[in-house]
C-alpha cells in the first residue's frame, strides 16, 4: 500500500522548462525526504524537509514541505539532460517505517 | 568506498531454489532497512532493524522470507522456495537514528536484482 501519492507519473519536456512534482498524502510525516534514482542504481538522497512550511533549495530545485505536514512539492528551474531520473518522494512515519511515493519518471529532451 | 554495498548485485535463479542477499550498511550506522522495488514503482518497506533488533516487519514479508542482523553490522535477507513474483529489486539502505523520529536521512545500496526464471 503506498501511501504517498506522486503526480505526475511521467513527465517529457524539452531543456530549460520549469516543472513541478507533487507528493501527496492523508497522512502526516514527521520528516519527508526527496530522491533521485537512476535506472540500475539505489536511491540517492537530495533533501529531507522536517518543519511544515519549510522551504529548502539545492541549485535549480526548491522543495517545500506542506504546512500540515502531509504533502510535499518538488520544482526544478530550467531542467537539464541531467535531471532525467525517477524522482520519489518518502515520508517517515510511525515506527521509523519510510513511506514511498508512487515515483515521477522525468525526462528532459536535449 | 564508505557507503552501503549489496552483494549479489545481479542473482537469477529457477523457482523454488533458495536464495541470500546481503546488505553491509555504513559502519556507524544503527538502524538498517529492507525495500523490494519493482520496475516503475517506489520502494516498498519489507523491514528493518536497530543495531541487531527485528523491530518492524512488513505484512508483504511472507514466512518465506527472513532477515537477520546477527551482530549489528551487516544483514543478509534469505527468500526461501523462490516464486516468479519475487523477482524485483531488494534494496538496503541505513541510517543513524536515536529516539523515535530521527529525521535522518537513509542511505541506499545499489540493490541487488533477482530474476526468477
């Protein structure tokens, strides 16, 4: 049962748009965590949000926790070739279980 | 190389043989955790340990599968009777964490991808 609910699941744009992927749930986390995972490879972390409302930035990605900790964004500026990826989004919840979202396949077109 | 590894990273096998992976977590790392992902999908949670402590066990682990952390460091996870539905790939991640919510963040093995034929 995935409790987290990513969207989109896919997403194709061409080098130097903007997008946005959410992360959304019913229930709250105590922290939330972005990854990036590339084909054949394990997760790599990029940031973990603890507070609601906190708004973290890492180069051309912001995140942002939800005020009610319960749902999460991620938005790049002017994506590149090297953000292709499978972003997913997992929050830590009662008896340090890590949630897992549904995962968004990005793909940026040279 | 200080991060997670995973051995086997690649493991196929026929139905019904008996298969072991094993995880070695960063070494100062307390709490070591078990995901099985398939193809297009996150992670799914199967369990995790504090030091050498069973805590959680997800409802996805059948009694086919078993997991230890017999001294606190490395953790090997054995699929007994292999069925194709568990090809997938078994990832292991760990993390430093005290009290009930760490907000620490985990830390991934590349995983080790089994194909039952």
């Amino acid at each position: 049962t995935q409790l987290l609910e990513q969207s989109p699941q896919f997403l194709s744009i061409q080098e130097g748009e903007n997008l946005t992927v959410y992360c959304n749930s019913s229930s709250v986390f105590s922290s939330l965590q972005w990854y990036r995972q590339e084909p054949g490879e394990g997760p790599v972390l990029l940031v973990t949000v603890v507070t609601g409302g906190e708004v973290k930035k890492l180069k051309r990605l912001t995140f942002q926790f939800g005020d009610a900790r319960k749902d999460s964004s991620l938005h790049i500026t002017a994506a590149q070739p090297g953000d292709t990826g499978l972003y997913l989004c997992a929050g830590e919840g009662a008896g340090n279980q890590f949630y897992f979202g549904t995962g968004t396949s990005l793909t940026v077109i040279p | 190389d200080t991060g997670v590894s995973q051995d086997p990273r690649h493991k196929i096998t026929k139905r019904g043989q008996n298969v072991t992976f094993r995880c070695d977590p960063i070494s100062e790392h307390n709490r070591l955790y078990w995901y099985r992902q398939t193809l297009g999908q996150g992670p799914e949670f199967l369990t995790y340990f504090q030091n050498e402590a069973q805590l959680e066990k997800s409802r996805l682990l059948s009694d086919r599968f078993s997991a230890e952390r017999p001294k606190g460091s490395f953790s090997t996870l054995e699929i007994q009777r292999t069925e194709q539905g568990d090809s997938a790939m078994y990832l292991c991640a760990s993390s430093l964490a005290a009290g009930a919510y760490s907000n620490q963040p985990q830390h991934f093995g590349d995983g080790t991808r089994l194909s039952i034929l």
